[in-house]
C-alpha cells in the first residue's frame, strides 16, 4: 500500500483541488447533516445529486472509481437495510393506487442517501490532500491528539504492511505454501505476534528519529492554509442550495409562492 494509491487524485489540479480544505469540510458537513436530517419515508429528491456530481466533475474524478469504493462499503449498509421491509409494515402511499411497506421506503431512501454521502466524502477525500484535510480538521477545532494519531497512520500504514508482507513470503518459503491448514492456522497466530513486537519495535525507532529531527509534536505544512474570496462563494452559495433543497417547500408557502 503506498501514498499514490491512498492519494491517487488528491495531487491533481483543479478549480476544487484549490480551495482550503476548511471550506470544502465545512460544506460537505452540511450536506451530510441536512441528508441525515430527511425524514425516513422520504426519498431524496434528484437535486441532492447536485453537489456531490459538481465536486467530482470540476475535480476530475473518474465516477468508475468513486463507484467502486461506494460498492467496497456498500455491504455494510445493505446489512443494515436488509431487514427493514420486514419489521416496518407501514403502508406508505406512493400513488393513489400504489401501496408499498414503509420499510422498503425507509430501505431505499436509506441507500439512495448512502450514496449521495460517500460520493460528498469520496470527493472531499480526492480533492484533498491528507497532510491539508488534517491541518483543516485542526484548525476546525477537531481534538488535536485524534489529528496527530489519523496523520501518523496515513504515514506510515505502508510500513505495517510491508511488514505484514515480509512474514507471509517469509512462511510461504518455508512451507511453499502447501502445508497443513491446522498448522497455517496456529502460525498465523504467532505471526499477529511477531507482527506486533515488529511494530512496537519500529514505532521507538521512528519516534527516536523524529526527536532527533526536532519533532515537538506539530507538523508545519510547506503550503500554508489560506481562507480565501472563492472559499466564502462555495460557503454561500451551498448554504443556499442547502436551504432551498431541504426547506424550499417551506419557504415557498411561507412567501405565498
């Protein structure tokens, strides 16, 4: 596993890739809460999918690959769904004629919302780039011992699994592979062991390293974050979006429209 797979479009170019990270976190929140905050007979409308497609084709995301990690999640929520339709018998009216269980309206309103949101949050994750999205949860306030644990496990995950690696070529030449399921069994308990005692070992030699190198628990960002006239536009210009989407119904009797 390496930083260009995790990171494979966050290094792009675009007129998203350019705005702070704080902006784009602030409004891919908002969209998630007003689509948490439908209620759950309702399906969300075609204009939910306004936000999440501008994000993706304006930062030249491949759709291809932001389907492909919403299915590599989906069966967890499918999970969640499945018994839905049995347990909620609700008649819920979608013509004058037609009448289905609430549970199937909840079920689908449920997964039409997963997808609007991991689309928002696949598109924040790769128009941003880590080490940025990080020092913008910071200065959003996020705690900042939970940043500094996400930034040290985004560095060095790939040093684990290259260790996790080397153990399992290392079993396999000595077996070639073919040896008894039960004793591939009971060593790979022991391999979570050594695996363990390897990763303790190099977390002292990597902090030993950063002390040396004058580590004092921040990370200073060659490019500094920088609020700017564009950030406040996507702000305003979702909030309103946002506000006619979720209340525009509201708004419009209350205006006599």
């Amino acid at each position: 596993m390496h930083h260009h797979y995790i990171d494979r479009f966050a290094y792009q170019d675009s007129p998203i890739h350019r705005l702070d990270p704080r902006a784009k976190i602030l409004t891919v929140l908002a969209y998630s809460m007003v689509l948490i905050s439908l209620h759950r007979y309702q399906i969300p409308s075609p204009g939910y999918l306004i936000f999440p497609f501008v994000l993706l084709v304006l930062g030249n995301i491949s759709l291809l690959f932001v389907a492909k990690h919403i299915l590599i999640v989906s069966p967890f929520i499918v999970c969640l769904v499945a018994f839905s339709p049995i347990f909620d018998k609700t008649p819920c009216p979608i013509t004058e004629s037609i009448v289905i269980g609430g549970g199937w309206v909840t079920a689908i309103s449920i997964m039409i919302r997963f997808v609007l949101g991991m689309g928002a949050l696949v598109a924040l994750a790769s128009t941003t780039r880590f080490p940025e999205l990080l020092k913008g949860f910071e200065k959003l306030g996020v705690p900042r011992l939970l940043v500094t644990q996400l930034r040290f496990l985004y560095r060095y995950l790939f040093l684990l699994v290259d260790q996790a690696m080397h153990l399992r070529q290392a079993r396999r030449a000595r077996d070639a592979g073919r040896g008894p399921l039960s004793s591939r069994w009971h060593s790979s308990a022991g391999l979570v062991g050594v695996l363990f005692l390897r990763t303790l070992e190099q977390a002292e030699h990597t902090h030993l390293a950063m002390m040396a190198r004058g580590y004092d628990g921040t990370i200073q960002l060659l490019k500094q974050l920088r609020w700017q006239r564009r950030d406040w536009i996507l702000l305003v210009v979702t909030a309103g979006y946002l506000v006619v989407l979720r209340w525009g119904n509201y708004l419009g009797d209350f205006f006599g429209v």
